[in-house]
C-alpha cells in the first residue's frame, strides 16, 4: 500500500510540473493516467492492493513516458 501511495504522488507530482501545450495524442495519454490514478485510489479503498499498485505502476510508466517527450 505504501509503495502504491508513493507511485500515485510521485505520478501527481510529475502531471503538475509538465507545463507546455500538449498534442491531442498526448491528451488522451494524460486522460488515461488520471483514468488510472482514480481506478487505483478505488481499488485501494477496496482494499485490493495488487490491482492498485498495478494500476498506479501503469499512470506512472505513461507519466514518464509523457514527460520525456
């Protein structure tokens, strides 16, 4: 659960300090990360914890992936 709360701040913290215009493709990428960040938070209220840290792990793999283009 801890490693799940950091993978979901750090993704937040990553999405706040991207601050150029993005492409319509890299958009739809960002709306699937918050899709995965919201999923993730459910599923850890649920308390189904390897389905929220795998979700966490995707927005932030798409996070790093936007970040270096």
């Amino acid at each position: 659960m801890q490693s799940t709360n950091q993978l979901l701040n750090s993704t937040e913290q990553n999405l706040r300090s991207i601050n150029r215009r993005l492409s319509n493709e890299e958009q739809n990428i960002l709306s699937d990360i918050r899709s995965y960040v919201a999923q993730s938070r459910a599923a850890l209220k649920d308390q189904d914890f390897e389905r929220a840290y795998n979700l966490a792990n995707k927005a932030r793999l798409l996070t790093d992936g936007l970040m270096k283009q």
